[in-house]
C-alpha cells in the first residue's frame, strides 16, 4: 500500500465542500481541515504509484476549488496503529 499526504490550498469560501468533494474521489481514506499555510490535507491510499496519477492529478487537482497542491509520498510507518494493522493481518478480533 502505498501512503501520500496532499497538502491542499483551496478558495476559503467553500473549504468544508471542498473537503467533502475530495472524501468522496476513490483512493482518498481521510481529508482533514487545518490550521497553518494549507486549508486541508487529504491522505491517499493506492497499490500502485501509477495510481497516485489518477487520484492526485486526475481527480483531486480538478476539484473547482482546489488552488493548489503538495504531496509527499511516505517510505515507511511508524506508528503503532499501522504497525498494529500490519500484524493482525488475517486474524480475527
């Protein structure tokens, strides 16, 4: 699985649709509102890399309100939740 933080500048006005809007595009697990330089950060969850390409640059980035946009693509997680989730795999709780 591969993992991408999309930081998102959007137009101020219509930040909550926005958020909405971008939930909705397969391959989008979670977008958040924040505070700081970026309106929202969304996080991406694809197989493939090239499909980066079709959630990010095909879909995302031609949401009508969506200014501009930064992706960072994760090498590794740490956290315990995703270390958790990675262990119980095909177990039942």
């Amino acid at each position: 699985m591969i993992t991408a933080f999309v930081l998102i500048k959007t137009d101020a006005s219509r930040i909550p649709e926005s958020a909405q809007e971008i939930s909705e595009i397969a391959g989008i697990s979670e977008v958040y509102s924040v505070t700081g330089e970026w309106d929202l950060i969304a996080i991406a969850r694809v197989e493939k890399h090239e499909e980066l390409a079709d959630v990010i640059a095909d879909k995302l980035s031609k949401v009508q309100s969506v200014v501009s946009t930064t992706t960072q693509i994760s090498f590794r997680a740490y956290s315990q939740h995703d270390l958790d989730a990675a262990f119980a795999l095909g177990f039942d709780h």
